[in-house]
C-alpha cells in the first residue's frame, strides 16, 4: 500500500497542470529559470514576484487562452484559426487572453497583467529582438447581465507599434465595444483580427521619432526641447560666458604715448624713433570645454490604446 501511494504521488507530481479550458500550465522554478527565456527580461525582486504571479504555458501557439470561459469550444477553435491566418500574415505572435478575475479588475491592472503574460511566457521568440507581438486582453465579470462589468483592450508589442500607434488601436477598440458589451465575444474577436490586418496592410504610421521602443518592446514617448527654447537658453550661456572672459581678460591695457612723460615743447628733436630695448609677451589659455548633450527617456507614453472599462 505505501509503494503504490509513493508511485501514484509521483505520477501526480509529473502530470501537468490543466486548468477548466484545457491550458496547460507548467510550474515556475529556479531550474527553469522561472520560465523565462526571452533575454530582454532583467530579472530582480520586483520582476520576480511579477513571474511568479503569471500563468506559464506549456504551449505557447495556441493563440487563444480563455481562462475566463468567454468563448464556446467552437468559437475558440474559430478565433484560434483567425489569429493563426493573421500570425503567418503579419510575424507577430497574435495572442488572445480572456480572463473573468474581479480582484484584477478592481486593481485595475488588466493591461498590466497581460503584458506580463506576454513577455514572461514563451511567445514571439522568433519574432525579432523584441518579440513581435499583440495582446488582446479581455477581462469580464459576470454577474447575470451580458451587459455588466468589464474591460478588453489591445496591446502590441515590438515592431507591431510601428504600425498600431495610439489612434489606430482605439479605432479598433470602437470596433469591438458593440460586440463585447453586446456578449458576443467571438464577433468581438473578429473585429480584433479584420482591424489588426487592415493596419498591417495599410502600412507603418507616421512617427516623427519621438516615440522609441523601451527594451521590452513596448513604445514610450520622448520629450523634445523646442528649438527656439534651445535657442534663447544656447544665447542667454555664451553672453554670461563672454561677459566673464571680458570681464577678466587683463591683456586689455590703456595705451600711454610718449607725451606722457617727454614735454615736446622744452626739447627740440631733428628725429624721432622708439626703439624698444626689452619686450615681455604674456599669453593666456583658454579651455573650453565640448560636452555632448544625451537624451532623456520619459517613462510616459501608452502601452495600448487605454482600453475600454464599464
């Protein structure tokens, strides 16, 4: 009786973890690496409990991960084979996470969470340095009423932002709210993938370089000076410098002429000639000093489109 509780303890230890809608989930350790194998993720106290905290999935090209129970099993092998059409498409790994999770939703970290679900499993890794990639977040607490509390929004990641900039994705949004409020969840879906692919084909927005990729692919935004402000600030610190050089230079002397010390009126002179017997030079060295000027990066920006909230 103990062996066969000591095997059936380790058959149970080895058997995957699988959670309502057949996702199977794997355990986070040290000997895994927690999971992670993107090298853009710098792991410290912080980012850890972030690992530790999202659901690592053993199967990262599934596309769909309903662990809310939104979709129907037919809907989600139809959403899955949308996202696939629109992955071979576009080189983005198209990720759909549905969950119904009120503790998420009243700390109002859905965006966050599903980034996290993105950079800390294994999808996009043969996308490009930064993991190329959208997440369509979708978060709905249901209480009797279809139409009740929820929250879906669409977040790209790496060279997905170069063609989803701010507007973009709220458009898409506005295409989806009538859908999603509505409980139709896969029509929902549909207007997430039509919309994705109409952008992609229509080509890259117009950045005017202000908006850069921050080291885990998500856009931030970076303030620029004004030229006229970088104008009257670069004036207003050569005429202070200037005025002190001025200020300070002692080579500018009072010219003496020779009247000062001979009355010519008392002497009579056929000739006159200066002849300068001893000279004494004195030179002065100034530095200046050529100092760059860097960037700073703003931590602002958006990461996503905001979202939709009721």
């Amino acid at each position: 009786m103990k062996k066969f509780l000591i095997a059936l303890i380790c058959f149970i230890s080895f058997v995957p973890i699988v959670n309502a809608s057949n996702i199977e989930l794997r355990e986070r350790n040290g000997s895994n690496n927690f999971g992670i194998n993107k090298k853009n993720v710098r792991m410290n106290s912080d980012i850890k409990k972030d690992i530790l905290n999202t659901p690592y999935v053993a199967n990262p090209n599934l596309n769909v991960y309903d662990f809310g129970d939104l979709l129907s099993a037919e809907d989600e092998l139809y959403v899955r084979s949308a996202a696939k059409t629109l992955s071979a498409s576009t080189n983005w790994s198209v990720v759909f996470y549905i969950i119904s999770d009120s503790a998420i939703y009243s700390r109002e970290t859905e965006s966050k969470v599903a980034t996290d679900f993105y950079l800390y499993n294994d999808f996009g890794l043969n996308n490009g340095k930064y993991y190329d990639g959208v997440v369509i977040v979708m978060n709905k607490l249901r209480t009797g009423s279809v139409d009740d509390y929820g929250y879906f929004d669409i977040i790209p990641i790496g060279n997905a932002n170069n063609y989803l900039d701010y507007d973009r994705v709220q458009n898409i949004l506005d295409q989806m709210e009538t859908e999603f409020w509505s409980g139709n969840y896969r029509g929902a879906c549909e207007e997430a993938v039509s919309y994705l692919s109409y952008y992609h084909e229509k080509g890259e927005w117009e950045n005017d370089g202000s908006w850069v990729l921050d080291e885990n692919g998500l856009i931030r935004h970076v303030p620029s000076i004004p030229f006229f402000l970088f104008f009257l600030v670069s004036f207003g610190i050569s005429a202070i410098v200037c005025a002190i050089f001025i200020k300070r230079n002692k080579m500018v002397r009072k010219a003496f002429n020779a009247t000062s010390y001979i009355d010519v009126n008392d002497r009579a002179f056929s000739r006159r000639q200066d002849i300068f017997k001893h000279s004494k030079t004195t030179s002065y060295t100034v530095n200046h000093n050529s100092g760059g000027r860097s960037g700073v990066r703003s931590g602002g920006g958006y990461s996503g489109g905001g979202g939709r909230r009721r």
